[in-house]
C-alpha cells in the first residue's frame, strides 16, 4: 500500500508541465486527486488521461479559488504549482503590468491558499507544498518581476509555517525550488529562448549549461518524496536540480 492511498490532494497549477505531473504520480501512488486550473480544455484532457482526477476551474489569482476548491475537496495535502507565464525582456521595456505579473499570480495565488490553510484550518498533519523557481534564489533579469515573486513565495511558506506553530495547528508548509531552467516546458523554453538570445547563442547551446537536466517527472518525483517522508517536518525549504534534491 503506498503512503499516498486515500490521500486527498488539491494541486494548484495542474493543467501543464510540472502540476500535470504531480497528479500524475500521486493518482498513480493511490491519491484522491482534486486538479485546479485556468483552462479547461486542458483539464477535461486531463481527466480523460488520468482516470479518476477530479477538476475545478479557478484562476488561482482569484481571492475565492481556495473556498472553491475546499468546498470540493478536504485536502490534506496542497500542492500550489501554477504561476504565470511572465514576460521577457529588459525590465525598462516593460510597463508595470508586464513587470508584477508573476507577483499577480504566482504570489497572490500562494497568499490566498496558504492563508486559506491557515484559516480553515487544515487538520493537524496536512502538508502544503509550493513550488517555486532559482530565480528566487540567483535573481532572473530577463523575466521581469519573476525572481522577486518566486522569492516571496518562499518566504510566505515560512511565515505560514510560523503561524501553523504558534497556534499548534500541526500543519508543515515547505517550498520545492526549482533550481534549473527546463527546456521542456512552457516557461523553461520561454526563459532559454529570451537568456539564449542575451548570451548571443542557441536555445540548446544554453540549455547544455543545465547538465544533468532534469524534467517535470524529475521535479514530480521530488514532491512526492518530501510529501510521502518526514523530509517536510524537517524544515521548509528544499531544492531539485541534476544533482537530486537537496534541503536549502
């Protein structure tokens, strides 16, 4: 039987790349997977793909999205990892609309469900875990406000953790960092394209500095065993790349 058996999972982002996979694996592993996303086409693919994945429709920069998804769906295990696709370029061709885009979703979407953790609460042992990017770690100036937003979700998985034990509600929140550009999805292809460009090389000449790559199956794996051990109640922050997954 595996640890995942009869879970229940809300996953944030689950319509593409790295979320796709996510609830891939955990219904795989035996979960109750609630998958929640902007678009529903590719939700209903989903669904039709992955036998037995239930879906939502939200936008998870709607301040109603986690009242949403846990009216459907008493999770006790969160996995937020949708996030915009931000624009590229020099930040001084950009307007402030373009630039705060991934503050707008990627950050505003954390608040709101970690703060709906919080306040619900979830039951005592409930696992929240974030997906965030190296850009919050090594900055990223060529995708506008990305790297800030990034880092401010690791920092509200630390203030959410804070709050879980000064009230002893017995929920660990913790952030997977994703520390290498993969060119395989969305916005990895879209940040080679736009840092290959700046270097004056190709996309796969770029993408040769990231050995070993990894993938999103790579990226999923590393959730479920944070997710599936002791790892999280250990701390709140841990990090993918070639070399495996590491604590920060």
């Amino acid at each position: 039987m595996s640890q995942f058996d009869q879970q229940r999972a809300i996953v944030v982002g689950a319509s593409r790349g790295v979320g796709r996979e996510i609830v891939r694996q955990l219904v795989a592993a035996g979960a109750q997977v609630l998958a929640l996303g902007r678009n529903e086409s590719a939700l209903a693919t989903l669904a039709r793909e992955i036998p037995g994945t239930q879906t939502l429709v939200a936008d998870m920069q709607d301040p109603q999205a986690p009242a949403a998804a846990f009216a459907r769906m008493q999770p006790n295990i969160l996995i937020v990892a949708g996030g915009a696709s931000p624009k590229t370029g020099s930040f001084q061709d950009m307007n402030w609309s373009d630039f705060s885009l991934p503050w707008e979703t990627d950050t505003k979407g954390t608040f709101s469900f970690c703060k709906a953790a919080v306040l619900s609460p979830l039951k005592p042992g409930s696992k929240v875990l974030v997906l965030s990017s190296g850009a919050g770690l090594g900055g990223s100036p060529a995708s506008g406000g990305y790297a800030g937003a990034k880092r401010m979700q690791m920092f509200l998985t630390n203030y959410a953790q804070s709050e879980s034990d000064n009230n002893g509600l017995g929920i660990h929140f913790a952030t997977l960092v994703i520390k290498q550009i993969m060119g395989e999805t969305e916005i990895g292809r879209a940040a080679a394209e736009a840092y290959a460009v700046r270097a004056g090389i190709s996309v796969a000449e770029f993408l040769t500095r990231f050995n070993p790559a990894i993938t999103p199956v790579d990226v999923a794996s590393a959730a479920l065993e944070i997710l599936g051990s002791e790892k999280i109640e250990s701390g709140t922050g841990f990090a993918i790349s070639g070399q495996g997954l590491e604590a920060l």
